[in-house]
C-alpha cells in the first residue's frame, strides 16, 4: 500500500465554533472522511491573512492534490454583478482565498476536485458568471436528491460511467456564462449545469455534493478516487527513480 498523498481542503472561514473562543478554520467532517476512505490524507488549508496569499502557488505546490469545498454564496461583484436580493455572501476573505486557489491550481496543475461553491468559484476565476438565484422549476436544487445527466464521451463519463444517476444537491446558484478554457459535462433536466472540466489543467468540478453519499454511491465514491489517482500519478512522475 502506497503512502497516502496529502490532499489540501481549502478550509472554510468560520465566526465561531464549538470549543473555541474565537473565529476557526473548518472543514466538513463528510468532505475529509470521503478523502479519507479513497486513500487521501485531508488536510485542512488555513488561507491566513491577504497579505500572505502570494505565497499560497508554493504552498499548493507541497500537495498532491487540492478539494474545493461548498460555502456561502460568492460576492456578485466578482463577476460585474449587483447582488439579487437572495444572494448572501458572507466573507469577502473567502471569496479572495478561493478565487487565489482556483487559480493557482488551474496555472500549476494540480490535481484539483472543486464542488459546488468550489465550481462557481472555478467558472468565475476563468472569466464567467453565475445565476444568483435559480428559478422555481421542475427539478429542486437546494437540498434535495435529483438526477445529472453526463455528457458521453467525457472525462466525467469515464470516471462516473456512462447514464443518469441521483446526486445529494444544495445550492440556489449555479454557472450562467461559461468561463475560459471550461466544458460542460453533465446537466440536471432543467439544463442547469451540473460538472464542468477544464479543457488544459487537472480540474474536475460537480455542482453538486458528492461527499454527502460517497459511502453508498459508486459515482460519487469514484469522484474522490478518482482524485486521489491523479493526485498519486503525478507524484509518481515527480519522484526519482
């Protein structure tokens, strides 16, 4: 059994958490089990003050590979927009964290996994935007189970297989404008976009959760194997013979 390469989860900004005194760095306990049970070690990336975000290339660079988890809504100025009265973002250091890690690992290649809030944060770091409050519609988004359709032929489609299967959904926003360098690679009934791959770095994005039921799906089990493959892959080139 190989070592478990170390996996960064860009960890969330936190007011306050139980048994502290103070603001925390947290991370889902769900999100690190999944890395956890495909082989991963999670570990949990405090993003510190602004000023040290120049160092945060080199500081990816010492992981294998990179998760970009869910969150609060992203600051619609980001992408040229005024907010829509259910947009609620909450932390403009987040925002600045992310977008710095979205890109960073698109430059470097870093075996990347990005879910939900993650992918938005993709898209809009590559130039595109967000739907700020989907519509009601035939199918619910925000915490329900529906289904996603994946794109044939996709590197999605060979991670996944092939057909419909239901995914753990919780999100009011979703991509609108496709960012640079993005494909589409799966789309719920509605035609809300529900993955996307990026066409040069080692990106994958879900909109959806996959940590929610990585223990009893095989596609969302497979998302974060499927991380942990590449992340182990381009060590292995890394390493001297």
């Amino acid at each position: 059994m190989t070592d478990r390469p170390a996996i960064a989860v860009i960890g969330r900004r936190a007011r306050s958490a139980s048994g502290l005194r103070f603001s925390a760095t947290v991370a889902a306990e769900a999100l690190c089990d999944a890395v956890f049970e495909a082989g991963g070690e999670p570990v949990v990336l405090h993003g510190g003050p602004r000023r040290a975000l120049g160092e945060l290339p080199r500081r990816l660079s010492a992981f294998a590979g990179v998760v970009m988890p869910g969150g609060s809504d992203l600051g619609p100025a980001r992408y040229g927009q005024p907010p829509h009265p259910e947009t609620k973002p909450d932390d403009d250091d987040q925002d600045e964290l992310d977008l710095a890690v979205a890109r960073a690992v698109i430059s470097l290649r870093i075996p990347t996994l990005a879910i939900c809030r993650g992918m938005q944060v993709v898209n809009v770091a590559c130039g595109g935007t967000l739907i700020q409050h989907l519509p009601d519609g035939p199918v619910e988004h925000l915490d329900a189970h529906h289904e996603v359709t994946v794109e044939p032929g996709s590197r999605l489609e060979s991670v996944v297989g092939p057909g419909p299967f239901t995914v753990s959904s919780y999100h009011h926003q979703a991509v609108d404008r496709l960012g640079r360098n993005l494909r589409v690679v799966a789309r719920a009934a509605d035609g809300c976009i529900e993955a996307l791959e990026h066409t040069t770095a080692d990106l994958l994005a879900v909109q959806w959760h996959p940590e929610d039921l990585a223990g009893t799906s095989a596609q969302d089990g497979a998302l974060f194997k499927d991380l942990i493959d590449r992340a182990r892959a381009v060590k292995e080139k890394e390493t001297p013979a």
